[in-house]
C-alpha cells in the first residue's frame, strides 16, 4: 500500500469543491442520502449530482447509475451506502478522478475485525488512486463561507452558524453538531467544521495542517478521543501553535472514558498523562469541558494573547468583581492594586462612593460613560495585561446604547494588544445587548465570571508559549 499523503495534502476539495456527488441519494425523506442531498442543493453554489441506480431524477436532479457517468465538474463524492459497498464506490471516485470521498457510513473498524478489513480495503482503494478520505463514520463538513453543507443535518432541527474565526475538528459527530448548535445560538462564526470518524485516511495532523494557511481561520477547535499516529500529531502541533492557536480537549481521560472512545470510533487507549506532556511541549491550550474549548477558542479568534500576569476587573456591581477575583487568583493570574496616581484619575472621573483599588466598581449608580471613562483610564494606566468587564444592564443610568459608547476604547485596547473579555449575568435583554460588544468591538462574553476568568487564562498560556517561541 501506497503512504500515507504529507498532512493537509489534498484537504482543501473537502471545503472548496467545483462539484459534488451524493453515492446513495435518497428520495425518501428520513434517510441519510436524502437529507446530505437537499442540504448540498440549498448551500452548495456549485453543481449537485445525485448518484443512485434506481432513480432518473431526485429532488429534481438528473441522477446517475454510478460515479463513473457523472459529468464534469466533479472531484468529491459524499457516501452514504452500506459499508460492504462503499471501498468499489471508493475505487470509482479514483478511476472518475475524483479528489476526495467523504464518507458517512458506518460498520468499520469500531464494530471489530470484519469492520477493521473493510476499512482497509477503504484506505487501500483510496492510495491506488490518490484520493483522500474523510471518515467513515463521520457526519461530514461544513463550510459557511464556501456554501458547504456536506452533512446529514436536518434542516430546521440543527442550528447551523454563519461565517466566522473559528474552526472546528471534530472526531464526534454527534458532539461536533451538538457544539455547532450552540454556537449559533449564542451568534459565534464558524470557517469549517470538520467530522473526523474513524480518520481511515484524513486526520487531526491533516486539518491542522491545512487550517494553518486557512485565511479564513484565526483558531482551531479540536475535539481527540485518540491518535494512532503520534508523531505526525506532535508535527503538525509544532507547525500550527506558532501560527494559530490550538485548543484541544482530549476525551477518554478516565478508564472509562478510554473504553467508550474505543467502542465509539475506534480509537486506541492512551493515557491522558502523554497527552498533557504533548500539549505543554506543543503550545496547546488545553480544554477540560466542550463548553470550554469553545469559550477558549472564541477568545483567542477575537483577542490578542495577554502579555502578563495583571488583569484589572472592571465592574458595575462590587460582588460580581469579588467573584471574579478570586476566580483570576485560582487560576494563577493578578489582580493588583492599581497605582494611587491611576486611582486619583479614576476619582476624578467616577462618582463619590465608586472603589478605585481594583476591582474597579463604578457602582449601580454609573452612567454609560462612568463606565467608558473607566475604561480608558485604565487602559491608559499601562497597569493592566488584561480587563474582565462586567456590565450591569439592568441599572438605572446604563443604557442600551452602552456597547456603542464603549466600542472606540474596547477596539484601542484590542489594537494595542491589551484582551478584553465580558461576564455578563441577565436575561435576554442583557444577552441580547452583551452580544453588541462582540458585534462592534470583538469582545467575547460568557455567562458568568468563571468562564471569563478561564477565557483570559487562555489568552495568557497562549502568550507564554509564543513568548517561549520568539513568537511574541
């Protein structure tokens, strides 16, 4: 059998195809060839070519008997028909001259050695022919951008989010549209999201590779039950971190959580120990929670790494900045007492019973503009690595145009390398407002001083790692 390609060769068909064909397009609603069929014809801007023997037409498009009659232009086929059949459907991709396969179908390697020798029939039809593929058992890609919904999502039932900085690689399917979901919901952009499977042929070192030069990409998501080729992961990592940021949550920490892994995808048992020793050789920024390695690489897309230790919490309530206090001490990062010549400018801007020390509580009584003001001191100050916002919006001189008002001095502290992150606690209202300061001046908000505290931790390990590197 032919090598393995480099990592990335020949990834970029999967996210900008010319044409695409769907090998066992379905027109009964319900099935898996139905549902990747109408996903690729309402997104897709190219051409569509449903491939089923059985059918003349479906969703009306022309089908065709096999890959072998589809037309030009076409160099991806997406799979969706039982795994006994799908390396001769593989092997016909490559005599087409087709670039890549994605395939959907599950049966291989994770139910056991049939499984496993159907596989390898897989991989062996695609290095015949050059083709890379992603998978199987995946649930495809997919690129907003690039109008690429190569998936089996069903439209109305999964959110699906629109172009952004963030990209996503995911071994699970269930746990990458679950995670895709939630990111529309809460208005995060998405380049490409990617399903891995059971990586017969295109894996983690492939993607990171590839999202490396991705112009679209500004970090990278990972989700690892396991890697079966360690140096070429470590590689990849090397060549990525410098570039991009990488947040990795590597699953199967636990004896039980490695024996789920095993049954789930297939992937081989590996201790959680080598993975953390990889990650901190490497410049990872390690996840523990998918809540966290999105709150992570949202952060590191929207903001730049904090170049110290100090982070000055800025506040419109004095408990919530106890809170986060102690949240940024836990986590090994200050909270310093700012300076009596920063703290006399802050009085003379503030109201009378505001504090001054850090926390800076501009108390319930503060305008949008005490809060601006504080805003810019502080930044002025040169006494703050990083700035934990947390807005009020439900007191009685805070108003909605408050993003608008603070938008100019949260852009400066992004331009002169200074992170700002929001916790913000409410309803819709509050939410709805929050998401202004990410809209106008790329501040990510979490719920809650917690997940904010986390969000500048990672800004900060990404920082020392590029600082180790001569990267910043």
């Amino acid at each position: 059998m032919r090598p393995r390609p480099p990592a990335g060769s020949g990834v970029d068909v999967f996210f900008h195809p010319r044409g695409v064909a769907v090998v066992g397009a379905s027109r009964h609603p319900g099935k898996v060839g139905h549902t990747v069929l109408l996903n690729l014809k309402r997104w897709f801007r190219g051409p569509v070519y449903p491939v089923n023997p059985h059918a003349r037409e479906i969703l009306g498009l022309p089908a065709y008997p096999s890959l072998l009659e589809v037309p030009d232009p076409v160099d991806l086929a997406v799979v969706a028909v039982p795994a006994p059949l799908v390396p001769r459907v593989v092997d016909e991709a490559g005599r087409r001259g087709l670039r890549g396969v994605i395939v959907l179908s599950a049966g291989f390697r994770e139910v056991g050695p049939r499984g496993a020798a159907l596989e390898e029939r897989l991989v062996e039809a695609a290095r015949r022919h050059g083709l890379r593929v992603l998978g199987p058992n995946c649930i495809g890609v997919y690129s907003p951008s690039t109008g690429v919904n190569a998936t089996f999502f069903v439209p109305g039932r999964q959110g699906l989010p629109g172009p952004g900085p963030v990209a996503f690689v995911s071994q699970s399917g269930a746990l990458g549209a679950a995670v895709l979901d939630w990111a529309e919901a809460r208005g995060v952009g998405i380049s490409r999201f990617a399903s891995l499977g059971n990586k017969a042929d295109v894996d983690e070192a492939d993607l990171l590779s590839y999202l490396r030069g991705d112009p679209e990409t500004r970090s990278i998501a990972l989700y690892v039950e396991g890697v079966d080729d360690g140096p070429r992961f470590r590689g990849a990592l090397e060549e990525t971190t410098p570039v991009k940021p990488v947040v990795v949550l590597k699953a199967g920490r636990s004896g039980a959580g490695a024996r789920a892994a095993a049954s789930h995808t297939g992937s081989l048992a590996q201790s959680y120990e080598l993975y953390a020793a990889l990650f901190k050789q490497t410049g990872v920024v390690p996840a523990s929670s998918t809540e966290e390695l999105f709150d992570l690489a949202v952060a590191l897309a929207l903001q730049p790494p904090m170049r110290g230790d100090r982070v000055a919490v800025v506040t419109v309530g004095g408990g919530s900045g106890v809170v986060a206090s102690d949240w940024l001490s836990s986590l090994g990062l200050e909270v310093p007492e700012l300076s009596p010549e920063t703290q006399a400018r802050l009085r003379r801007v503030l109201l009378p019973l505001a504090s001054t020390r850090n926390p800076v509580d501009v108390t319930g009584s503060a305008t949008d503009e005490h809060l601006a003001e504080a805003l810019h001191v502080v930044l002025e100050s040169g006494e703050a690595d990083g700035i934990l916002l947390i807005p009020y919006f439900n007191v009685p001189g805070i108003t909605g145009e408050l993003p608008e008002k603070l938008a100019p001095v949260l852009r400066r502290a992004r331009e002169e390398g200074v992170p700002v992150v929001a916790s913000v606690t409410g309803g819709a209202r509050a939410w709805g407002l929050a998401r202004r300061l990410e809209e106008l001046a790329g501040v990510p908000v979490y719920p809650g001083e917690a997940r904010a505290a986390r969000a500048l931790w990672g800004l900060r390990l990404y920082a020392r790692w590029l600082e180790k590197t001569g990267g910043l």
